[in-house]
C-alpha cells in the first residue's frame, strides 16, 4: 500500500455491505465459452471471428481471477471477502494484442479513493525473476458504478507488442503496478501463471 490508500470511514464501508455474489455475473462475460482443452490449461475461447462492431478479426480468452487485494487497514471488515478482485483476459482485434483486467472494488466509495486511470498511463508488470514490462492504457477508464451490488468496476485495455507478449510468456507474474490518478498501487498477483497461459491460449 504505497501513497494511494486515502481514508475511508467505516461507516462507508458498512453502507455497502452486501450479500456476496459471483461479480463476473454483471459484466458481460460469455455463459458458455468454447473450451479448447489442453495438458496444463483449459483454454476457454469466448470469440474467434470477426467482430460485428468493428468488421476486424477478433479472438478473445475469458476472464479468469488475476489477484486479489486488501488493504491492510481495511482487513478487519474485508473478513471473508476481499475489497478488490482483479480478473484478465487477453484477446486480438486487427492483428493488435490486447491485456485486459477488470478490478472490481466491493464497495461504492472506491472511485473517490482512487479516481481514474489516464489514456496512455503505463502499467508496470514485474516478473518473478524479477524483469520487468510495461502495457500502455489504450483508453481512460473511469469508474463504472453497479448500484444493485454497490460495487465498483474498471475496465482496463492495455496493448501489448511483441516484446511484451515475448516476457509475459516466458515468465510468470509477480506483482503488478497500477497508477491511478490519486496515487499508485502495487498488486500481489497470486494466479502467477494465468497470464501466460492465457497468451498461449490466445495463439493456438
């Protein structure tokens, strides 16, 4: 917890307690993805065509937990959930490679806390050899409110070159840093794998 962590009261926090539910339920992700199995990782494929919105050739891999995160103040009410949950996906639109995350923040407040991430704001990914990559955002993300569960949504796009997709399926992931407007934040990431063999998946 570096710099970012702004003080929310617990009265705050209390107000947006609500029943735990699965948060990929809201977020648009295919029901029934199109399995590719493998020996080590089923690939889950959700598109492999071309887009109806764009006319360009799109694949994308479902969204599967990244990390999850608490803050160390916030642990004494974060008991048996956590305050933000990170899922990844990558895809391919027009021959350009695509991170995505989607932080999902179980509590209304978090876009006050944290504020935005900015067009062309590079996001730091260390590896656990200790290399380092960074993605550059494609588009300003901005809080996405759910009121019906009081959470709070991100949609991060961040592209990836050559170089990147080279080191980030090579390696595993360690931590990953995010600069939010207010601060910036660094991310244990637990699923160390995921985004490797989501990449690989993406190729086949």
């Amino acid at each position: 917890m570096r710099y970012l962590i702004l003080f929310l009261s617990l009265t705050s926090f209390l107000s947006c307690a609500k029943k735990t539910i699965d948060p990929m339920a809201r977020v648009g992700q295919a029901p029934k993805p199109q399995m590719i199995e493998t020996a080590k990782f089923p690939c889950k494929v959700i598109q492999d065509g071309i887009d109806d919105k764009t006319g360009f050739y799109k694949k994308d891999i479902a969204y599967e937990k990244l990390f999850e995160y608490t803050p160390e103040k916030l642990l004494g009410y974060y008991k048996e959930k956590d305050f933000l949950t990170c899922y990844s996906s990558v895809g391919i639109l027009d021959k350009t490679h695509y991170l995505y995350l989607k932080l999902i923040f179980d509590s209304k407040d978090a876009s006050r806390a944290y504020g935005s991430i900015q067009k062309e704001q590079e996001i730091r990914i260390t590896m656990i050899d200790g290399t380092q990559t960074r993605l550059k955002t494609v588009v300003h993300v901005n809080a996405k409110p759910d009121t019906k569960s009081n959470r709070v949504i991100y949609d991060g796009i961040f592209s990836m070159n050559g170089s990147n997709r080279k080191k980030l399926k090579e390696s595993e992931v360690d931590q990953i840093e995010i600069i939010w407007t207010s601060g910036f934040e660094t991310y244990e990431v637990f699923n160390v794998d995921l985004l490797m063999n989501q990449l690989k998946c993406l190729e086949k």
